[in-house]
C-alpha cells in the first residue's frame, strides 16, 4: 500500500480521455470498437475499450513499487523476478484528491472499473464537517467547509455507484476512537476488522489501531502489529 501519489492515476486517465476528444471535435472515436476508422487523416484501427486497463495498472505498480532491499534481491540469480513477485502481491494505493479531477463521479466509476476491474475500494469519508474543519485549523491548513461537503458528496456518491460488491463506505468518525484500547469490542477495531472480511483476508484481525498522526506531529506508530498467526488471503499461502 503506497501513500499519496498527487492524483496520479487521475493523470494517467488522460491517457485514454486524451484519445476520446475526438468524439466531440471531430465526432470520430478511435474506440469505436466495431469498426475502424476510415477518414484517411484520423485512420485507425478501432482501440478495444479495455486495451488501456494494462498500461494504467502498470503506472499503479510502477508508484508503488517493492523495497530497494527486494529489487536488489531480484537482481540476484536464482531469486524470484518482478513479475513473479506482483503476481503473489496485492497491491494498493491512498488516494486522497480523486474528487478534485475534473470529471464526474459516473466518469470516476467507469475508469476505475475499467482499467481495475478486480479491485476493491475502501472508501473513507469523515462526517461531521465542523470537526473535520476544527482538526485542519488546528494543523494551520485552510479551511473551505463547502470543498469539504462536496468531497463527501462525491466520495459517498462514488462508492455508491460501485455497488456494495466493490466499494465499502465507512466513517472516519466510527473507527477513530478515544481511548485506543487493546480490546476487539472497541468500536474502531470492529468496523476496521468489518473492513479486512470485506476485502476477502481469512483469519486476520487488528487488535488495535495505529497512530499515524499522534497529537498532529504526524509520526509513525512503531507498534508492532499481528494480524494473526493464520492471516492469510485466499490464492496466496500464509507462508507468502
């Protein structure tokens, strides 16, 4: 799981939107998948719709790549290649700006759901926009309570149109509790863990949750986490 990448699977949506312009200039798709195109300076064999899904997930893989202690382990004779590796590796990504492309939750869904048609989305909103607004005033961020609702608008509205199947909503506000005990009745624990069975991962349980941003210093918590000694998710073996 990669942290924050500046909306950069947004950018590489241009990638194909780039080509589909012409559906407005010049009213001649080049993924009109049925036929190619004819006029002799556009001339193009039609694109199929799903031909961009592999380019985009190899830029996803690409931000989000192994340590440089695994790389150099690659490089070895004998060790198991990249592509060997991404094949027993789920990879993820936080994407905190994609209610900021320019694009509508419809579009939003369509891309995703083309070019990651086997992903699952955590969809994290925090309701209560005073709050929310108290806690980036006390960090010295700018507050705009109105970007804000419409961030939760499109959030809501996009997992929405994933269906239940591909996207789950939870709320910030029911999974960050004080106090953070050791303690699975702990309301956080619960909907996190709700989270993990939803993803599909076996046996695997938080027993209690992280500080990323203790006291707004935004330092990582070095507890040590287990998930249990069974965790495991079906198609890779405990042991991977």
């Amino acid at each position: 799981m990669s942290g924050e990448n500046f909306n950069e699977l947004y950018v590489a949506s241009k990638i194909r939107s780039n080509l589909e312009q012409g559906k407005n200039k010049f009213e001649k798709s080049l993924f009109a998948e049925d036929k190619e195109i004819k006029s002799r300076p556009w001339f193009h064999h039609a694109i199929p719709s799903q031909a961009f899904a592999c380019p985009i997930q190899k830029i996803m893989s690409t931000i989000d790549p192994p340590s440089h202690e695994k790389l150099l382990q690659m490089n070895k004779a004998g060790h198991e290649s990249y592509e060997d590796h991404e094949a027993s590796t789920i990879i993820g990504a936080k994407m905190i700006r994609i209610q900021n492309g320019q694009w509508t939750v419809k579009e939003a869904v369509d891309y995703f759901n083309t070019a990651f048609p086997c992903a699952k989305y955590i969809v994290n909103i925090r309701s209560g926009i005073d709050g929310q607004a108290e806690s980036r005033a006390k960090l010295g961020w700018k507050v705009n309570k109105e970007k804000m609702e419409g961030a939760n608008d499109f959030l809501e509205r996009f997992a929405k149109q994933m269906g239940q199947n591909k996207a789950r909503l939870i709320d910030m506000n029911d999974w960050v509790a004080e106090p953070f005990e050791n303690d699975e009745s702990e309301k956080g624990v619960r909907v996190l863990n709700h989270a993990v069975r939803w993803l599909g991962f076996k046996d695997c349980r938080f027993q209690s949750l992280l500080h990323e941003n203790d006291n707004s210093h935004f330092t990582a918590d070095t507890t040590a986490v287990n998930l249990g000694d069974n965790c495991y998710y079906p198609g890779i073996s405990p042991d991977e």
